[in-house]
C-alpha cells in the first residue's frame, strides 16, 4: 500500500494543514467513538429530485461519465459503491497531457479538475442518476472552486460530457435543480465540452478504500457513503468496484 506521504509528489500538505486540528481530535477520539464517528461529521447529502430529462436507453452496455467536484478521493469512493457502476478512476480534466501530474496540477494553474472517469451500463442505471448521486451525495454544487477544506480551481465543481446528449441532459438538470431552489444558492457547476480525462497517479486510485480510517477520509469523505446508503438504498453497492482489482486482470 502506498502512503501519500512516502512519495514526496504526493504531499497535500495544504490539504491536511488546514484540517490539522480536527485531524489530530477525530484520531484521538477514535477509539472511543468508533462508528458513531461518521454520524457526527458535517454530512451535506440531500434528497433532490430525479432529472425531468434523461438520455434515451440504447443498446449500449458501457457508458463513460467524467464528474468533478473537489477531491477525487472521495468523488470516486461514492461512485464505487453504485449498482451498475463497473469502474471509477480518478484522475484530472480540463487542461493538457503534460500539466496532468498531481504536483503541477495542485499549484491551480493547469486548467485541470481532479476529476472521475466513471463508467457504468446504463441498462441498469442511467446518466441522469449518476448526475443525481454526483449533485446530492458526492460533492456541493453550490461552492465555487472549492470543496470544504480544499480551495482552487482544481476543486471546481465541473461535467465534462463525452457525447452531446450528456451535455443536453447535464445542462436541463442544472436549469431544473436551480429552477425549483432545491439548493440555498445558486449551483456553480460548469459544464466543460471537449476535454480529454487523464488517469491520476496510482497512489491515489482506491484511496478511500484503502485508507478508511485516514482522518481527512473520515471526516470530510466517509459520510458521503453514509448518505449514498441512506438516499440511495436501491443503488447502494456494499463492495466497492476497485480499479486495483481491474489493473491485475
């Protein structure tokens, strides 16, 4: 297992300072408070409605989806826990080939998204409930390039469509959630066409997975998968689809 502090491009140093405090009680208090712990974390998941328009079912058995909304730790960790998901990879969007490496892309420059390629059968779950998960469990649409302790455009919350019936269901969505104030303020997600995702560094593939009890896992990521298993009972999937596991096939 790779510790993203042995590998001294794969430092978040911003990322743990900021939490530093609230690191250091929850590892403290863990022994204590055990699985109560996730209950008393800031959970934002929210029952939204469903997409009034959705794409069209076809004969397709595979269907790609690239989201992004702050960490991909945590964006992936949702998603690999969705019936009909068969794959969830994080990575980055929205720049170019050669800026996409964890070190450069951290400086917020690069025009890239940590981000998540999820691919997914659509005969047995739809784009427009991937867009439903992503929008009321996996991250909130209303912070501009930020996600709770993380800051920059790298943490933007952003839909990158890879067809055009993607990008109409995407945009309707949006219109729809902002329409009915489902949300206390204006979503932010911006939808980016044409932009190739690239695979992040192994370290941080299944990291969640990997690393349950990590304090920044556990305060700002497990109870997202607490609320995908409470809005989301139907599609909840107890074992994660890994890409570890695809990796070694």
């Amino acid at each position: 297992m790779n510790n993203v502090f042995e590998n001294p491009t794969a430092r978040r140093t911003v990322r743990f300072a900021r939490p530093a405090l609230v690191a250091v009680t929850l590892l403290l208090m863990l022994p204590v408070i055990g699985p109560r712990l996730v209950a008393l974390a800031a959970s934002e998941g929210r029952a939204i409605p469903a997409p009034a328009s959705d794409e069209k079912g076809g004969p397709a058995t595979a269907e790609v989806a690239i989201l992004a909304g702050g960490c991909f730790w945590g964006v992936q960790g949702v998603f690999q826990h969705v019936e009909g998901v068969t794959n969830a990879v994080s990575g980055y969007a929205g720049g170019e080939q050669k800026t996409a490496q964890y070190r450069i892309v951290s400086s917020g420059t690069t025009g890239h998204a940590e981000a998540v390629q999820v691919t997914f059968d659509p005969r047995k779950i739809s784009y427009g409930r991937i867009l439903q998960i992503y929008f009321s469990v996996a991250h909130n649409p209303t912070e501009l390039n930020r996600q709770g302790p993380d800051v920059g455009t790298q943490y933007r919350s952003a839909i990158f469509p890879t067809s055009p019936e993607q990008e109409r269901v995407a945009k309707a969505y949006i219109v729809q959630l902002n329409s009915a104030r489902v949300f206390d303020a204006p979503i932010v997600t911006k939808i980016e066409t044409g932009q190739t995702f690239y695979p992040a560094e192994d370290y941080h593939q299944d990291f969640l997975v990997r690393n349950p009890n990590y304090p920044y896992i556990v305060f700002n990521d497990l109870p997202k998968i607490e609320d995908l298993k409470r809005l989301f009972p139907g599609l909840y999937h107890t074992e994660p689809v890994l890409t570890a596991a695809r990796s070694s096939k």
